[in-house]
C-alpha cells in the first residue's frame, strides 16, 4: 500500500506540473 500511494503522490504532482505547464 505504501508504494501505491507513493505513485499516485507522485503522478498527482506529475499531473499537477503538467496542468500547471
């Protein structure tokens, strides 16, 4: 569980960049 929240953490802030962008 902890490596999946740490990908969707990751692909959240990923996401976030690329609206951001």
């Amino acid at each position: 569980l902890v490596q999946v929240s740490g990908e969707h953490l990751l692909s959240t802030r990923i996401s976030s960049r690329a609206l951001i962008l």
